[in-house]
C-alpha cells in the first residue's frame, strides 16, 4: 500500500501514550523473534491511526475520537479475586491480564500463556484479523500473560469455571484461550472488572469441539472510567452447541466484539445479550457470525436498556457461505429508550451466498408499552414500581432462556442491583 | 359508594367526546349493571373508573365514599379499593404471573399501612381462590397473561379480584369470550364476592351474563349519558325490544 507519510495524521494523545508505552514496554513482553515482529507490525497499524467513522465496522464507534486517553500503566499488582457469579464455581483469576495462582480441576488443564507467548505457540493466533481488528492489535502488541484451559473429551465439569480479570487501574491486557474437547460439557463465565480509570483489551479465544457443549457467560461491570475492549473468537465444531450470554453493565467506552464461526455441520449458536447503559457511556456490542457449514442453526436475542446520555451499538452481520446449506439464522435487537438524550444504533447485515436457507432479523425501538404500565399500575402497584417490573420484565424473558437456574438467577440479581444503583 | 356526577370526558389525544353528562349513583352492596350499544361509551367509562390517562375529564366529578378520585393516578385507585376486570386482559412477557400477584397484594398493603404477606400465606390464598375457579396452579408459573385463551385470562382476573378483595369491582364485558362453562365458574366467582359492604359495576352488551350475576339495578348507557334505569327486569325488556326500542322509548 502506498502511504504518503507526509499525510499521516498527527496522533491523538490517547495514540501517542499507546506507541509509549509500547517503547517502554517492548523490553520486558515476552516472544519469541516472530512475536516480537508481529507485536511490532501490530503497534505500526496503532501509529497508523485508530479506526474512525469511516471504517465501516467503526461507523457507530469511532475508537479514534472516542478513546480520549490512555492512564499510565501500574506497575504490577495482585487484586483479590471476586465472588464468583455462581457459588462453587472454580475461580481462575488474572490480576491486569497476569494469571495468578491456578487451580487444578479433574478433566482440565489450566495453565498460564506467559510460558507459550515466549515460546511463540500463540503467535498465529494472536495476529489481528483483518485490517480494521483494532481491539486484536491493542492486544497483540501488550498481552503478555493470560490464561488457558484445556477440557479433556467427554469430561463434563460439574461446575462452571470462572475467568475473573480484574484491574486496579492502568493499562490491562489480557488473553483467555480455553477448548472444550470432543464430547465434552462445560459452562465459563469471564468476569470483566476492577476499580479505577484503565484501559483494557481482552481478547478470548474459545474452540467447541465436535459434539461438545459450552457455556460463555460475560459478565462486563467495569467502573465508569474504564475503556473496555474485547473480543470472542468462537469456533464451533460439528453437533456442537455453544451458548454465549453477554452481560454489560459498565464502562465508559465499551467494545465487545463477537467473532462466531460455525465450522462444524448442524451445529448450534445461541447468543443472547443485555446491554444496561447509563450516564455518558458508550457500548458497542458487534458480532460476526459466519455460518460455514452445512445445516448449522443461530439465534441472537439483544436487548438493551438505555437511561440518561448513554450511546449504544449493535451491529450483527451474518455471513452464509455457498457450502451452508440449510442454515437457519435469527437475530433481534430490542432497545427500551428510557431517557430522551439516550441513542441506540442498529447495524443488521446478512451476507447470503447460499440458496436454501432461512434467515432473518428484526430490531425494534421503543419506551415501556402504556398499556402494560397500566394494567400493573390498576393493580395497585405504583407508577416507578411497575416500570421497574416491566423493564426487568423485558431483560428477564433473555436472561431465562438460559433455562438453568443455577445461572438465571444470580444474573437476575446483577440486573436488580444495577437497577438499584441506576434506576 | 360510587356517585358519578355530570361527568364530561374526551379522548385526550384528539378531543372527542366520549361521556357527556353521566350520572350514576352505586350504594355499597349493590350490584348495577350498565347496558348499551356498542359505542356509547361502556369501556370508557370503565377506564376512567380506574384512572387510564388516554381520557382527560373536562367537567363533573367522581366520588368514591365521598372523596374525588380524579386527581388519583391508577395505583392509588386500586389502593383505596378500586379493581377494574379489563375486557382485554394485558399479555406481559417476563412477569411472571405469582411474582406478579405478590407484588400487586404487598403494593396495596403498603399503600395502607399493612405489613406484606408472607410467601406461606400468598401460596394458600392463590391455591384457594385458583382452586375455586377451577385454574391450573401451572398456569401461574406462566408469565403474566401470555399464552392464556381468552377463558383464562378472564379466569384470571377474578383470580386478582379475589384476592386484591376490593371495594368497588368493575366488570368490563367479563362474558366476552367465554363458553357457557367458563360463564358459569366466572360468575359464581363474581357472585361469591357479593357482600353488603362492596359494590360492583358490571358492564356487558347482552343480558345473558345478567342471568348468572343478577343485578340489583340496570341502566342504560347510551352516547355518553345514563339514558335510563331500572331493576333486573330492564334488561329483559332490552333483550326483548333491543337497544332501538328502549332508546326510542327514552328519546
């Protein structure tokens, strides 16, 4: 690409403290020659420039204007883990990305990255998808530890493993990479949080393998100061089901991208999501799903609640390759405007190369039904209250297709705290 | 109980007049039944009743046991005693139904100074009334209304009467819908509620649900006004002679 260096743009302060901090930094990150190039590669397309309105998957998010500083990074510190969303679940904890100590669970390994980042294992993975991968370049260029968790054929965990990443500030990168063997059953929750004004990149990679089940809960309540920007990369192998639930219920900028492949025949994705906005915060939920396989069946239910100057975003762009016959893709974004200044913005995309499918997607915009409110208030209970039960109402109905209690509940309980907080 | 004075009312939304001069007196233990062709202002009269803000009264007063209620939104009503059985019973996703009873029972206590029940207590009075209009305990797992045909939504809300236990029930076309059977369990219901210190207004286009709740008093309504009253045997005569008749008697 020809590049007139003389119409680079002058970068913003929050670009400048990026290509600093990363001088300062390159010494100590761990890699092998290739890492290090890719790391280097990954930093020049920050230099670069972030990305603006004007790339197309930044349209609603203009990372450039957006992220308006970077805090200067801690030196390292060890937080304290965090109860976890499901009581007796086994806690694997990273302090600003670094694992910590781990456990031991029967039928899986749980090992920390720092080892293969040197030894350059994961240096293939890590390399930014695409020109526009913002997020996997921020990462790239930074992760220096992280945490895997490998879950052997046909074990089914009896309780859900817990990913805490927690910060106290300061800029945080982290990594999770976790497979769930052949046949095998396991439910994750990352847990995305701390105190004080970071900057975070987290980026997952998960793999389903054949007939396996998984679970993916996220669980973002970062503090109002916080940026967070994170990825799942998800591929699902054949009669595999995976099942992610995304929680968003903090940060003042807020990027969680979706990166789904369906690869394997007649497997099954289910997204749902709750967005809870609030103040002058933005969030962008963004997925892409592409559907590679044969027969392969999606669902995505987004529903969001937007209170004061809160701006979100949900761009959902399905891709059907010609090989995907018999795909059945849903998706639906429901917003609940309760604030005039509040904005949502809506992206649906499918991209269809094959002819025998069914796919569709609907999204809708509205305040709390009058009707509805009516009804509850003629019962006797009073105007705030019933509000509050419609719109707990209107994120319930997702949250409980979870179907399994265990995890419906504690999640309803978040809502009613932040409601608490927020409402 | 209920004195309804020269009450004008509109649609707030473009203006039009819908009640336009109506009187009605209702003593405690009565049980009027108010009759009239579609159109002549039935189901607005029951949504003023219970506070809808879609109607804005321009003139005229409602008292309930002496005090205005106009300046009362639609939860303070149901508090002071007030239950409106809705013809078209909302569906609401993701209430569900028992969360959804307690939190209407505790609402109104409150509001009265009551200390709110215990789960125990809720659970065996819900069994009981449900038992009684023979509704399926499974049903009030379901949320809210969603799914109900249109026998158990009507079943449900004599199920709400029964236990909000109000003062002045008003009952908006509670035959519509229902099958001979339905009628019958809904009306007993209705009927067993009857006392000497609770009224209740029941709305209805035929005179066939006024063969299971008899009415102590009738009156017809017709374009905004209460054109004519009488006892039980008023709503033979409107059966017999049809609206046309009747009304062409009272023009």
């Amino acid at each position: 690409m020809a590049v007139n260096m003389n119409a680079a743009p002058k970068l913003t302060p929050a670009e400048t403290a990026l290509v600093e901090a990363f001088a300062e930094k390159v010494a100590d990150l761990p890699g092998d020659p290739g890492m290090m190039l890719l790391r280097d590669r990954a930093v020049e397309t920050i230099r670069a420039g972030l990305p603006t309105r004007r790339v197309e998957s930044w349209h609603y998010t203009d990372l450039r204007r957006l992220l308006t500083d970077v805090p200067a990074a801690h030196a390292a510190v060890t937080a304290k883990a965090t109860a976890p969303l499901v009581a007796g679940s086994t806690v694997v904890l990273a302090t600003a990305g670094a694992a910590g100590k781990l456990p031991k669970v029967d039928g899986a390994r749980i090992e920390r990255l720092a080892t293969q980042l040197l030894a350059g294992e994961l240096t293939e993975r890590l390399a930014p998808k695409g020109a526009d991968d913002a997020v996997g370049a921020i990462n790239a260029a930074f992760v220096a530890d992280g945490v895997s968790v490998t879950i052997e054929p046909e074990v089914v965990l009896a309780a859900p493993v817990e990913l805490q990443n927690i910060h106290v500030g300061g800029q945080v990168h982290g990594r999770l990479s976790v497979s769930v063997g052949q046949g095998a059953k396991a439910i994750f929750v990352e847990r995305q949080t701390g105190a004080g004004a970071a900057l975070v990149s987290s980026v997952a990679e998960l793999e389903v393998a054949d007939e396996a089940e998984a679970t993916w809960i996220i669980v973002q309540e970062q503090p109002e100061t916080t940026t967070h920007l994170a990825q799942l990369n998800a591929t699902i192998g054949k009669n595999a089901k995976l099942t992610v639930f995304l929680m968003n219920t903090g940060g003042r900028l807020v990027r969680q991208e979706l990166r789904i492949v369906a690869a394997g025949e007649n497997c099954e994705f289910t997204l749902r999501g709750v967005n809870l906005l609030t103040g002058s915060t933005h969030t962008d939920v963004t997925m892409v799903l592409d559907h590679a396989a044969f027969g392969a069946t999606s669902t995505e239910i987004i529903r969001n609640v937007v209170l004061g100057k809160a701006q979100g975003v949900f761009q959902g762009q399905i891709r059907v390759a010609r090989e995907a016959q018999k795909t059945d893709a849903k998706m639906a974004c429901n917003t609940l405007l309760l604030s005039d200044e509040g904005e949502f913005s809506i992206k649906p995309e499918l991209e269809i190369f094959a002819d025998d499918v069914a796919c569709g997607h609907g999204a809708t915009v509205a305040e709390i039904d009058r009707n509805h409110l009516f009804y509850l208030m003629a019962r006797g209970i009073p105007e705030k209250e019933a509000r509050g039960l419609l719109v707990k109402a209107f994120l319930a109905e997702v949250i409980e297709e979870l179907g399994d209690e265990a995890l419906v509940e504690p999640l309803e309980a978040r809502l009613d705290a932040w409601f608490g907080a927020n409402g | 109980m209920l004195e309804i004075k020269n009450l004008h009312a509109r649609i707030a939304e473009d203006g039009t007049e819908i009640i336009r001069g109506l009187n009605l007196t209702v003593k405690a233990g009565e049980v009027a039944a108010i009759m009239g062709p579609n159109g002549s202002g039935k189901s607005t009269l029951s949504y003023i009743l219970a506070g809808r803000e879609d109607y804005e009264v321009t003139e005229g007063d409602i008292l309930f046991n002496g005090e205005s209620i106009l300046e009362m939104d639609p939860a303070e009503r149901a508090a002071k005693g007030i239950f409106l059985a809705f013809q078209y019973p909302m569906e609401i996703p993701g209430v569900a139904t028992m969360e959804f009873l307690k939190v209407a029972l505790n609402s109104q206590r409150k509001q009265r100074g009551e200390e709110p029940l215990k789960v125990a207590d809720l659970l065996a009075r819900v069994k009981k009334a449900a038992g009684e209009l023979q509704m399926d305990m499974g049903m009030l797992k379901r949320p809210l209304n969603v799914g109900f045909s249109g026998g158990e939504k009507k079943r449900a809300e004599i199920l709400q009467m029964k236990l909000l236990e109000p003062k002045l029930c008003v009952l908006d076309e509670t035959d519509s819908g229902l099958d001979i059977d339905a009628l019958k369990i809904v009306a007993d219901g209705v009927n067993a509620l009857r006392s000497p210190d609770r009224a209740m207004v029941v709305i209805t286009h035929y005179q066939r649900l006024l063969d299971y709740i008899v009415p102590d008093s009738v009156h017809v309504l017709y374009k905004g006004q209460v054109v004519k009253s009488g006892d039980k045997t008023l709503a033979h005569t409107l059966e017999a002679e049809g609206y046309a008749g009747v009304l062409g008697e009272a023009a």
